[in-house]
C-alpha cells in the first residue's frame, strides 16, 4: 500500500503553500518513492487569494487515511480561518482529529496551524506560522506554545511550518525521514533547491553539505561519489563524469565546495559509516566494504580520525 499525502484546499488558498510541498512529493514519487497524492477540499469551487478557481475536489469526508498517513493542510487567507464563518465547520475538526488519533501525520503550512490549533491539536506542544501571525496565534489559542523565528516545528506527529519557502523545508524533511538524506538531497536538487534548511538550522547530514552551488558538472561527480562510496573514485573517472580535465575538476571541485576531493569522499564515507553501524547485521568488515575499504583496521582508523 502506498503511503498517501492528502492536501486539505480551503476556501482562500495561498497557492504557493500548496504548490510547494505538492512539487516536493511529485519529485520524490518520480525519484520511484512510494507515495501518492490526494486532494479534498471543504468545499467544492474554491477561490484561491490570487483568484484562481480550483474546482473537482472531493470532500473531505470521503478521503480515507490509514496509519502513517499524512495530511497537508496548506496556508489560507488568516482572517478566514480565525473567522466565525470558518469555526463553524466543526465536522471537518472532528475528522482531522479523528485523523490524528488514528495514526495519521499532520502537516501545516503557514497560516494552516490556526487550522490545528482550532482542533485543540497545538495544545501544549511547540508550533509556529508566518512571523506576522505568530502573536495572534498565541493571542488566540493561549495553550500553543508558538515559536518565534523558526522554519518548521515537529513533535508527536504533527509538523508546523511558517512562510511558503519553510513548506517546502518541512516537506523535504519529511521525506528525508521517510527515504534518507540523500534521496532528500535529489527531490531538492530537482526543485532547485540546493540550500536545505532544518527547523532549527542544526547541522545538516553531510550527505547534503557541500552542495550549495549550481555547478552541475560537480554534482554529477558528487552523486556518483555518494552512489559508489564502495568503489575506488579514481579522479580521471571523476574529472570525466563532470566533462573537465582532472586539473580544472580538481580546482572547480575546491571552488565551488570549499574541501578537496579526497576530504569530500572521506566525509561521505564517514556519514555512511554512521548509517550502516546502525544495521545490527552488518559485520564491521561488511561496512568497510560498503564504504570501500579493505579492513577493520581501516574502518576504525577512519572512524578515529579527526
């Protein structure tokens, strides 16, 4: 069974906040992920902020959510959703709690967390939203515990997220936890989207650091070297993949990364250490291997190196 990532479309969507992360999962399903998408709406016809008609939606009633599941609610205009012509829709609140409480994975997108909070779903967890809206949203649901100045929120099941650009953010942490960092790294790459950012701007796996360029001659060297860690990366092979001579790939590389080739492929295989010693079934013989050693001495030598 496919994982689904069903959108909420509510009257006065922001259209970016459901393009966003909906351009996000389409790249991860044509990278081969697993997924589907649906669609539902409170009602049919909306109008989008921008004027955009959006019409044969189901309602949301008829959308069916297993376990795991997640449900995307995108951003719409604020003084809709704090509306009392909004809050009597108390139907669609009882079926996103029901939702939730079967299993299934919350996701807003700016604005949407007046939508969660409404639920009573924000209650004494941390959440967030535009920076314009952050205290209003804790003026009206005084038990949220909203915070400034921050992409994206994540605990129990439920993700908040604040301006457009953090929807995408959110959603591609998303799918790094379902599909791994650099599966993560691809969708974002498709998107162009080279400078990935966490909630809380920790430090990111480095299977996507040293990616913040646009150089795709070094990408391509760069993927192969993640994809065939287990292989000796011979730099003529390298220099060709990213159609340069070894002496200007050598320099590019240094340019556009801020490491050298050979520290670039002993950090991946470092990071890709830490994955497999987390598999109890691989010897570690089987991880050297895997990284393209040739021993247990070597492993813990590089494990043990600065």
């Amino acid at each position: 069974m496919k994982l689904k990532f069903a959108f909420l479309i509510l009257p006065q969507i922001h259209l970016m906040d459901l393009a966003g992360p909906d351009q996000a999962i389409l790249e991860a399903i044509d990278f081969g992920a697993d997924f589907e998408i649906e669609y539902c709406c409170l009602e049919n016809g909306v109008i989008s902020t921008a004027g955009l008609p959006i019409a044969g939606l189901k309602h949301f009633s008829e959308v069916r959510l297993n376990k795991g599941d997640f449900l995307i609610i995108p951003g719409s205009n604020a003084s809709y959703l704090i509306s009392d012509t909004f809050k009597k829709n108390t139907d669609l609140f009882h079926w996103i709690i029901k939702n939730y409480h079967s299993g299934v994975q919350l996701v807003s997108i700016c604005a949407g967390a007046f939508v969660l909070a409404e639920c009573g779903l924000l209650n004494n967890i941390p959440c967030t939203t535009h920076f314009k809206r952050t205290q209003q949203l804790q003026e009206l649901y005084p038990k949220a515990k909203v915070i400034d100045n921050i992409l994206f929120t994540q605990q129990g099941g439920i993700y908040t997220s604040a301006g457009i650009a953090s929807g995408i953010d959110v959603t591609l942490h998303i799918i790094e936890e379902l599909k791994g960092s650099y599966f993560a790294h691809l969708v974002a790459r498709e998107l162009v989207v080279y400078n990935r950012r966490n909630g809380n701007q920790k430090q990111e796996s480095e299977l996507l650091g040293f990616r913040n360029h646009i150089h795709s001659g070094i990408h391509k060297a760069q993927d192969w070297i993640v994809e065939n860690i287990n292989q000796k990366a011979n730099l003529s092979e390298l220099a060709e993949i990213a159609c340069m001579s070894e002496r200007n790939f050598t320099r590019i590389f240094k340019k556009e990364t801020d490491i050298t080739v050979n520290d670039y492929i002993t950090v991946i295989r470092k990071e890709k250490i830490k994955e497999f010693m987390k598999n109890p079934d691989l010897t570690r013989l089987d991880i050297a291997l895997q990284v393209g050693l040739q021993s247990e001495r070597q492993l813990s030598r590089l494990i043990h190196s600065n």
